[in-house]
C-alpha cells in the first residue's frame, strides 16, 4: 500500500511539476478546454495502464496457482526428502528459483515497464498542455466565492446546482463543498468559509451511501468551522465544536487546535467595507438600474445609413443607451464567419493573464482584473475589416489605434470598475491618451458578464457581434470620469470580446475642440 501510495504522489507531483510554466487554466474559460483534454488523456492512459497491471496480475495469479499446487502436492508426501530425491523434482524446484521467480515475477514487479511508460506519457502531457496546480484551485474558488458576493447566490444554492434560479444539474457533493471551504479559510475569507463548512456538514449528514470513517469527516469539518468562527469573534463558539470532537476522539488533532487558539486573541467580528461603487455595481450586474427621472423623448433605435458610405445600402443599427457621454450599441457589425475568423487568428498568438496598467504604463496581474489576452494587428482580412468598421462608425484615424485586445474571461472572469484613459503616466508610446473605446462583443452570455457603467446607471447584456463605442475624453481632451465601466463577472458561459483603444494624438481634425472646455461636465464625478 506504502509503495503504491508513493507511485502516485510521485506521478502527480511530476505533472504539477512540469504543468507550472504553462499559465493560468481558470481565468479563461478557453484555456479550460485545455484542461478538458488533458483529463481525457489521463483517463484514456490511465485505462490502458490499469488494463496492462491487470493482465499481469491475472497472469501473476495463474502462475502462483500452478506453483502453490505442486507445493501443497509435494509437501503432502509421507517424506518430502522422497519427492525431492527425484531428480526431476528438484531439477525443476532450483530451476523455478533460480529462473522463473527471478524472470516472471520479481524483474517484472520491480521494472513496472507499464508504470514507467505510464509516468513518460504524463510527464509529455503536462509539458504539452500544461496542469493546473494548488493556485488555480483557489482562483476558481476565489471566482466562486465573487459570484456569490455579486449576485447574492446562496451558498446552498449553488451545492445544490442552482445558479441565478435555474438549475444545471451539477450539484457537489460534500468533499467537493468541504474543499471550498478550507480554501476560503486558507484565503482569509471565513464567513464564506462558515457557510461552505456547514453544507459540507448537511451534506454529509444525508449522504445516502455510508462513509468510511465518517466521524473523522465531521471531526474535520468541525475542526476548521471552529478555527473560522474562532477568526470571526465566537470564541466560545469555536471551544463547543472542539469539544464536541475531543468527546468522542480524545486522541484528535483538535487538542493541537485548542491549545492554539488558546494561546491566541480571537478575530473581530468587522463588518466587511466595500468601495463607494460597489452597491452600483453590483445592482447594475445583476441588471437592476436605480430609478431616475428622465426629462426629453425616450431614447429609441434608429436606423444610420448617411454616416459613411459604406453604410448605405446596410444602414447601421444603433441603439443609444446613454446621452452625454454618449454610450452607442452598433448592432450586427460581426457575422459569426468574421468572428470565427478572429478566433482563428488569436489562436495563432499566445494568451497571457490580463493586466492592469500602473505606473507609466507597467503590467500588474490583479484579482480585479481575471481574465486571459492576447493582441491582434490589422494585416489579416478580418482584421483589416474590423479597422474599416472603427474608422467608419467612429471617424477616427485609424493610426491612432491600439492593437485589438482580444479577451475571454473564466470562472468569476471579470474587470472591476476603471477608466480606459491614463491620465497622467502614459506609457511612453501613446500619441495622446485614449479618446474613445469601441468594444467588440465576440459571443452570447449565458448568465452574467455584462458591461456596466457604475456613475451612469448603464448596464449592456453581451450580444454576440455587437459594437458598443464611447468617448473617454472630452472635446476638451480632459479626462471624462462619467465613464468609469466595469466588466461584471461572468456567471454561466463564456465572455469574448475585441477591445480597440483610439488615440488622440491623430484625431485633431476628426474631432476638434470647442471654443470653451467642456470638461465642467464631469467635474462633480470625479472621486
């Protein structure tokens, strides 16, 4: 058991080893398929190799069968010194010793050829494809416990499969809801963790099948619901649990957990504090607006066919979600061909972790921030199309554009509240800073992942194909604050979109100033 215990923790250290340098799995959902077909590989190997060990083994059993009856035949004798004076006999006794102990059993046992081609192939695998590892456990944990905090999903919700009132039919069982909360202990987030504890107890308590040392599970359980409640101020709480364990186990890991916390001053109970935007926020995503009077006609959509020419026998087909700053929806600007086709070319690139910009530009990899890039030039047709379109519904010079930042977002994928523009440390290649954003939705969202904007009272659902455009600056080329935006966190399914930023260093003539700033408009927004 001790040997067949180590194989395995050497098989799967050796993966984890090797996966590492490939990346982040958990914060695009495109690189989870990844993951899907490295479990496929692993248990089609893993198939092959059990079917190998066990045609061994079958051929093991035979051959101890045929030697043990010969062995019981010959000790049966009156006088074992009779069989074995037959030449014969002994011949094939030293011969079977000598040989076929030596060649049948023992060299196979300990070579294991099927053991170690089993190790090789794993070893290609996690170098090819990469394997997750204990970080990206707790980023998707982390995602879990987001979506929770966003959208007010209850913890027995989603053990039951139940997400934002339908059901999937992917209920966890109470390992899987134990796991998540250890990790949200581990993380620091020990209310979650309570709750997660505590279905992980329900759970157990219904399981339908026995479990094999199931009063070590709810020992366990315990134990970390004791050091949670114990964290958050419940002192007395937390000794009751632990009791409640020594009671019936004297010998339990929890007379270590007492003697600590004892030695310890308890948590307080703080209430958690938000950031001013995040009720906006959080209303917005989950597609409620606070009620505003509106003065004027309704916004309403319309058809444009006089804003270029190319638009004349396609009309656009704008629907204006906000006035100054004005916030468009262009809709059908991408066929699903011209959006695999971009696809096509992003996968010729490498996607990277998305990053917040700081200091003169610098990359930082934050959890406000979690989903997966790459970028794409205009050299291609589809891309060369997509520089067309932007040129035409905007009227920007195209030299002033970025790159398009293709984005998919994975488990509780998201981007906080943020401005496009820099402001003050641009990077030092920007002709200006950015003057307007033109935003590519690339797919339909289950659930969740839409485009909020948290000082505008704006929310936008993704709509495959889809351009949404505003302008970041003012005439004035002041930053605008109003159009601080965020990307709420993807519930169910996955978020792709194509991000291409507009420079002002090239548009004096495609959008002037007025003759006085117009940049009083924002001034009671900013923060």
């Amino acid at each position: 058991m001790l040997d067949r215990h180590c194989l395995y923790v050497g098989i799967f250290q050796l993966i984890i080893l090797a996966g590492v340098a490939n990346g982040e799995f958990y914060s695009s959902v495109d690189s989870m398929q990844d993951l899907a077909q490295v479990e496929e590989e692993l248990l089609n190997a893993t198939r092959s190799y059990v079917e190998s060990q066990q045609k061994q083994l079958d051929f093991y059993r035979r051959y101890v069968e045929q030697i043990k009856q010969e062995h019981e035949w010959a000790t049966s004798q009156l006088k074992l010194d009779d069989y074995l004076g037959h030449p014969l006999h002994a011949f094939r006794l030293i011969k079977r010793l000598v040989q076929d102990w030596d060649a049948l059993i023992f060299e196979p046992i300990l070579a294991n050829n099927a053991r170690e081609e089993f190790r090789a192939f794993v070893e290609v695998l996690s170098r090819d494809l990469g394997y997750p590892d204990q970080s990206e456990l707790q980023g998707a944990i982390k995602g879990l416990a987001r979506l929770q905090k966003v959208y007010n999903l209850a913890t027995s919700d989603l053990a039951d499969g139940i997400i934002g009132g339908f059901t999937y039919g992917s209920d966890l069982q109470w390992r899987e809801c134990y796991e998540i909360g250890v990790q949200l202990f581990d993380l620091g987030e020990y209310q979650r963790s309570l709750e997660w504890l505590q279905v992980a107890f329900i759970l157990l308590q219904n399981s339908p099948r026995e479990e094999k040392d199931e009063d070590h599970y709810y020992s366990d359980i315990r134990e970390y619901a004791s050091m949670a409640n114990f964290e958050l101020g419940n002192p007395k709480k937390a000794g009751r649990l632990l009791s409640q364990i020594l009671e019936s186990q004297p010998t339990h890991s929890a007379q270590q957990t007492q003697k600590y916390l004892e030695s310890r001053v308890p948590g307080k109970n703080v209430k958690e504090t938000n950031p001013s935007w995040f009720s906006n926020y959080t209303r917005l995503c989950q597609g409620r607006r606070l009620p505003e009077e509106r003065s004027g006609d309704p916004l309403s959509c319309y058809l444009d066919g006089k804003r270029h020419a190319y638009f004349t026998l396609a009309p656009l087909q704008v629907e204006p979600v906000h006035l100054d700053p004005d916030i468009n929806v262009y809709h059908g600007m991408l066929s699903s061909k011209q959006i695999l086709s971009i696809f096509e070319e992003a996968d010729k690139e490498e996607m990277v972790r998305s990053a917040v910009a700081g200091d003169g530009g610098k990359r930082t990899v934050r959890d406000l921030r979690v989903s997966q890039q790459t970028w794409l030039d205009y050299k291609s047709p589809v891309m060369n199309s997509v520089s067309r379109i932007i040129q035409f519904v905007s009227g920007f010079d195209m030299a002033g554009a970025e790159y398009m930042q293709v984005a998919n977002y994975g488990v509780g994928g998201q981007y906080e509240p943020h401005p496009d523009y820099f402001e003050v440390n641009l990077p030092k290649n920007f002709e200006g800073d950015r003057i307007s954003t033109s935003m590519f939705y690339l797919s339909d969202v289950e659930q969740g992942g839409y485009t909020v904007f948290t000082k505008l009272n704006v929310f936008l659902p993704p709509v495959k194909g889809a351009l949404v455009m505003w302008h970041n600056l003012h005439r004035s080329l002041d930053v605008d604050a109003r159009t601080l935006h965020a990307g709420c966190p993807v519930i169910v399914g996955s978020k792709r979109i194509g991000n291409v930023w507009m420079h002002s260093g090239y548009q004096e003539f495609r959008r002037p100033c007025n003759l006085t700033s117009d940049s009083y408009k924002s001034l009671a927004y900013r923060d």
